[in-house]
C-alpha cells in the first residue's frame, strides 16, 4: 500500500481562501470579544447603580429613624418623668435600647447578614435583572396569542 502525496498538496488559490477565511474568522473573534467587554460594562454599571441606590436609600432612611429614635426617646422620658425620678426614666430608656441591642445581636443573621446577601446575589449573580421588567412592560400581538 502506497500514499500518493500530491493529493495533500494545497494550491495557491486554496491558500488565499483559507487565509482569508482565516482573517474573517480573527475579525469576528476580535469584534465578539469587545461586544462582549462592553457588555460586561454596561452590565456593571447596571448593578452598582442599584447598589448603590440602595445603600444611599438606606443610608437616608438610617439618618432619619435615628432623629426620630432621639425624639421619641426624649418624648418617653418626659412621659415617665410623672411617675419616676429624672435617672430612673434615663435608665428605662437605656435599658430598652440596650435590651434592644442584643435582640439585633442574636439575631444579626436573619436580620442583617441574610438579607444583605440575599439582596446582593440577586444584583451581581442574576445576569439581567431588568429582564423582568422588560418582559412585563413588552404588550403582546396578536402572534404571541396564537
């Protein structure tokens, strides 16, 4: 059994349409790679604004309640001041806020450690979150019914 070579012999033409299927092929890799890199940025900017619009709303939020803690602590304290001494008034309202501190303490998981991770996966691991919205807000024609 012998192998006639000349059958694997590439002809000139042969080579100008490789390489040139070749160069094709590098540009649409090329433009893949940098539709893919700008997708990956706007998808990023995408979540750090809801992030971060969610943390300037719970920072706002935490400033207020915390005025409304002063006041409505000095509101409790001048009620009791009708029954108790000025220190002991302080002190029951201290006393909550200390009772207070260690439910939180207990459990800062289920209150603070699993919403903020649950909150956070659902932003940076979905891959489109307003996917949702989009779908919703799209009517439906008539072949959508069919």
């Amino acid at each position: 059994m012998s192998f006639n070579l000349s059958n694997f012999r590439v002809s000139d033409e042969e080579k100008e349409n490789s390489s040139a299927a070749y160069r094709h092929l590098y540009d649409e890799a090329r433009r893949l790679v940098g539709l893919e890199v700008e997708n990956a940025r706007l998808m990023l900017t995408e979540k750090l604004t809801l992030l971060l619009g969610r943390v300037t709303l719970v920072a706002v939020c935490f400033v207020i309640s915390a005025c409304v803690l002063i006041f409505l602590s000095m509101s409790i304290s001048d009620l009791l001041l009708g029954s108790f001494t000025p220190w002991a008034t302080y002190m029951i309202v201290a006393g909550f806020y200390a009772l207070l501190i260690c439910i939180v303490a207990l459990f800062r998981r289920q209150l603070i450690v699993d919403p903020i991770a649950r909150y956070l996966s659902k932003v940076l691991l979905d891959p489109r979150p307003s996917s949702k919205r989009e779908t919703e807000s799209e009517p439906q024609t008539t072949d959508d019914k069919k």
